[in-house]
C-alpha cells in the first residue's frame, strides 16, 4: 500500500487516514577532495565521523562506502579503515562496502580482515564484492585486466570458505582464519556490477546483487531462476533513485550556486572514467553546472521538496551524500541539520 502524503506545508495537525510510515535514510562517502574545495583530508574525514555519530544518533539505516584508488582528487582506497573508525563511533547503523575492488586484494588477509571488522561492530558491515574497471588502477597494482572475473569469484570463495570458521583448501593447501567471525557465517557479501556476466556471476557465487544501473538486474533474476532458486522479483525502485544525488536548502537558487561546482567535479570525474575505460555507467561528462543541474541527476531541494517527494513514494527512504565531490563541511552539514529539523519529524 502507497504510503500518505505528509500533511502540505502551512497546515497544522495530522492529515486523516492511516500513520505515514517512518522515514529511513542512509549515508554515502567516498571523501573526493579536490585542490578547490580548500579542505585537509583529515579535516574531511573527521567531519565524516562526526557525520556518522550523527546519523547513528537518529538511526539511520546504513552507511555506505565506497572504494578508488590513485584518483587525483584523494578518492576514499581505503573503505575497511574508515569503516573500523565509524563502527568504534557508533552503535545500531549497519555498513556496507560498495564496492570493494576485489582484484587488489590478498583474499587470505582480506578474510581476516573482515572477521576482525565483523567484531569490531558486532555484525554490522556487509560487503559488495567489486571487480573495477580502471585501467591506472590495474597497472598501479600490476593485476591484468583480463583477470577481474577470476579474481572476484576467488575472493568471494574464499570469504566464504573462511567465514566457516573450519579448515579450508586454498590454493593447494589446508588453511584456516582464526578467529571465527562474530556471526554465524560471517558478513553478507554481495557482487556489485554493470554487466551482464557480473549479475549472472552474482548469482552463481555471491549472497545477493547490487547492479550500478537498473536494467542490469535482470540478467541477475534470470540466472536466479536459471539455477532453480526463487524469483527475486523486479529491481527495487531504490535502485533507480540511488543515482540521485540530492542536497537541501532553503532557497535552492543559492544552494545551487553553493554546491554546483562539487556536484560537477564528481559527475565529471566518474564521466571521465566511464569515457577513458569504456565503462557502463550513469555518469557523462558535461560542459557545466547548468547543463548538468537541467539534466537532474543532482538537486537541491527544499525541506518541502523533498517531504512531499518522500511522502509520495512506496516508502520513505533518503540517500544523502553530503561531502559529495570535495563539499565544504559547513555546507554539508547545512544540508544534514535541514533535513534533521525538517524532514525527519514529517515522518514521525
């Protein structure tokens, strides 16, 4: 059933008919910062765990970092380092890792890795397996192009294997990972993509798919019934609406002229790699801040905005990425408190 609109602005009291549900949000880094933004990046990541705390405070339902390496602007290559500082923060959010880039991994230490994170924050990171597809990436860390396929399904199998607790083969001999991880099983892990044979190979391999682009998604529900499971059912509508970026102010002339620039410096980052490696990818490159605001992949909304947005939606659910593209951490949080004070209490 459609959740109830929220009463419209101006009006007092609750509108008839059945409670509006409650209004979930997530968190999305991947600490770009570029020379312009004026920022240290220990400055950046401090604010992120502030953020973070924050958002445990009014729970939020998941943080979500992302994975980069050798990128001009700092990109985060890091996630289970930060994702340790955030869980030492905070107490409920649960974490996911989107996505990790498994061809650069040593998969024996990233499975003791990841037990000691699924400790560290009693259960609450999930892992998207990635396979990558920039090429100054491959050749920082030596790893051949044609080898992403193998590598993510080793990576992925010997996460499992490893998540067991028990003995397993690896390589040709008897390993094993102490200590056993936190949860029965270990941390979910998922295969993130924009191809047809990385859905179909999630669905072989992993414990679920995360596609960058909707249309993705079925080949992954195909190969599920293929292999004689249940249907997953059509893709989500989160999916779609997770290649918005949205930001608020109260008048979004001004945020707009505010936070043009940083929303174009990551669509055309992404669009840069996307043209250089012959990737899938919603991001393009445009000329500027114009262009890309008539496109509306990003916008800034008002409290009200969004509110009515949220409210016509099956439910109510926000992703905001407020650092996003180098964002000064003022007017980040600017964006964070608006939708704190008034977007949150619509939906009580």
């Amino acid at each position: 059933m459609e959740s109830a609109r929220p009463a419209a602005p101006g009006r007092s009291g609750r509108s008839a008919g059945p409670p509006k549900p409650r209004a979930l949000f997530s968190l999305r880094f991947d600490f770009r910062n570029p020379a312009f933004a004026g920022t240290t990046t220990a400055d950046r990541y401090q604010a992120a765990l502030d953020m973070a705390t924050w958002a445990d405070r009014l729970g939020c339902a998941r943080i979500v970092l992302s994975e980069h390496h050798c990128s001009p602007d700092g990109y985060l290559p890091s996630p289970l380092t930060m994702v340790a500082a955030m869980a030492a923060r905070t107490r409920d959010v649960q974490f996911s890792i989107a996505a990790l880039l498994a061809p650069f991994y040593d998969p024996l230490r990233l499975a003791e890795d990841m037990v000691v994170l699924d400790h560290l924050s009693r259960g609450r990171v999930e892992l998207v397996v990635g396979a990558g597809y920039v090429r100054e990436e491959f050749a920082m860390f030596d790893v051949p192009l044609n080898q992403r396929g193998r590598r993510v399904v080793e990576v992925v199998e010997t996460l499992k294997a490893a998540f067991t607790g028990q003995p397993f083969e690896f390589r040709g001999r008897t390993v094993q990972i102490t200590p056993g991880p936190y949860r029965p099983g270990g941390p979910r892990l998922v295969l993130g993509g924009a191809s047809e044979a990385a859905a179909r190979r999630a669905a072989r391999i992993a414990d679920g798919f995360t596609p960058a682009l909707p249309e993705v998604w079925e080949y992954y529900r195909d190969e599920v019934q293929r292999l004689g499971r249940r249907d997953p059912g059509p893709a989500s509508p989160l999916i779609a609406r997770n290649n918005l970026t949205t930001a608020l102010a109260t008048d979004p002339d001004e945020g707009w002229a505010r936070m043009g620039p940083y929303f174009l410096h990551e669509n055309n980052a992404y669009g840069r790699w996307q043209e250089q490696n012959d990737a899938p990818s919603p991001y393009e490159t445009v000329r500027d801040v114009d262009v890309l605001r008539e496109a509306g992949r990003y916008r800034v909304l008002t409290p009200q905005e969004y509110i009515a947005e949220l409210g016509a939606a099956p439910f109510p659910f926000a992703s905001l990425h407020p650092l996003c593209g180098g964002m000064p951490i003022d007017l980040a949080w600017s964006s964070l408190r608006l939708f704190e004070r008034e977007v949150l209490p619509a939906f009580e």
